[in-house]
C-alpha cells in the first residue's frame, strides 16, 4: 500500500509602497464612499496583477477609476474583485477629486 503525503505552504506578503503621495484618497462614484485610490502601477504592485491584466479590467468595465492628470485605479474595488490582498497605510493622504468615473 502507497502512501501519500500533502504538503500546503501558506504565504503571506507585505508590500511596503514608500510613493504615500501616489496613494491617495478619493470619492468613488461606483463604490458611493471615499476610498484609496493608485495609479496603475501601484495598483498592481498592490493586488498582485500585471498593468495589462488592471487594464484590460478597466476596459471590460470591471473595475472604478477616475482620470485627471493621471488614472486613477479605485483599490477598494480592485482588491475586492478576487484579490486576495490587504492594505494597511498608516500616513496620512492626500485627497483628490475625480472628474470621471465609470
């Protein structure tokens, strides 16, 4: 009789994000509350996705942002859409105002 073993690894990672000013808040109109939001490159640092992979959600409409000089990626809807991720930011932000959403 064979037998067989199971071995699990359970990873857990911090990611420490030094740009506090890239990392903003602001109020989303798909979530109707004030949340963080990142530009691309932050967001996927965050959750763990490619740009391509956050941009292609955006244009699929899965996900909130807002553009003004730069987009701006919603990560109370990006973390919540499959992602297991969490993000703790002690510092204080700087709030933004959005001119679009989806």
């Amino acid at each position: 009789m064979k037998q067989r073993a199971e071995i699990t690894f359970e990873i857990e990672e911090t990611i420490v994000h030094r740009e506090g000013s890239q990392i903003a808040r602001a109020y989303c109109f798909g979530c109707a509350q004030e949340v963080l939001v990142a530009p691309s490159r932050v967001a996927s640092l965050i959750s763990g996705l490619s740009e391509r992979e956050i941009f292609r959600r955006l244009e699929a409409g899965a996900l909130h942002f807002f553009e003004n000089e730069v987009l701006m990626i919603c990560l109370n809807d990006l973390l919540a859409s499959g992602q297991d991720a969490i993000v703790n930011i002690e510092s204080d932000l700087p709030a933004m105002s959005g001119d679009r959403n989806r």
